[in-house]
C-alpha cells in the first residue's frame, strides 16, 4: 500500500506547482490511509517516500516520454561513489549511447544527477532508457532499471 501511496505523490508532484500532497475525502483531510491502516500525519512529498525508490530513479523523461535529442535525463541515485551508468538502445535493443554518470551524492545518501545525453537514430522509433551501476566487485551490472522512451533523429 505504501508503493500505491508513494506511486500518487510522485505522479502528482511531477508537476513544478505541486510540492505537497494532501488527500482528501468530501473535504475532510484522509488520517488514515486504506484498511492497512497507513497513518498520513500531514501533507506528502516526495521526501516521505523516498525510501521506496530504487537505486537509480529517473525522473525525467517519465516512463513512455519522448526523449530529445540530445535527450535530458535527469532523477536521482544512491549509488557507490556517486556514479552508475546510462545505456539508450534503439528498437533493435542496440547500443546507441552509453555515459557515465555522477549523481551528486552516493553511498548512502541520495543524490541529483541531470545529464544530457546525444544519440543517433535514423528515424524515430521506441527505444530503451537503462540505468545501472558497475558491481564493485566485477563491475558487472546491478542495480538496473529499464524504461522504454520515444527517440527522435537528430534535428
């Protein structure tokens, strides 16, 4: 129930005009959240539920978006030493593009990151946004995550 919760604020706080999240039932603010019985003691953020994210969490594009090019990807991550890695792949699931990125902060904090990433495609056509850090150990990947994004040919 908490995902669902934390799945509504970031759905609403994607907006720049909304910060906070206030539920309501008729008017009167909502205390008590599902038959789980999630205590809501004030307005959300996306700081109440930041707990939920994964490792790396793109924020932008949102998940189905159309990404520029060059493409902006930016979002947050708690990652060893602050930096993982951002992989586009074309239709075909080829790589395209491939950076190393730095988030602000890592190992234990999360940080910002906001990248701007150039890719070539002949034409447009869906493709594939995977984030994913190095293992310390082998630097095999983990940590990934996949979200499909609408490329655009260079303009």
């Amino acid at each position: 129930m908490l995902n669902r919760l934390g799945q509504v604020v970031y759905t609403l706080t994607q907006f720049p005009t909304v910060k906070l999240v206030r539920l309501e039932v008729e008017g009167e603010p909502v205390t008590v959240f599902s038959s789980e019985g999630v205590v809501i003691d004030g307005p959300l953020s996306r700081k109440t539920h930041e707990s939920l994210l994964p490792a790396i969490f793109v924020d932008r594009p949102v998940w189905g978006a159309a990404l520029g090019n060059p493409g902006r990807i930016s979002g947050n991550a708690d990652v060893f030493e602050a930096t993982f890695r951002i992989t586009l792949l074309d239709g075909r699931r080829r790589q395209i593009a491939d950076e190393r990125v730095m988030a602000t902060c890592g190992t234990g904090c999360r940080g910002t990151f906001d990248v701007t990433i150039e890719y070539d495609v002949a034409k447009a056509q869906w493709g594939t946004l995977r984030v994913w850090d190095g293992s310390a150990k082998d630097g095999s990947p983990e940590n990934v995550r996949e979200y499909p994004v609408w490329l655009t040919a260079a303009s």
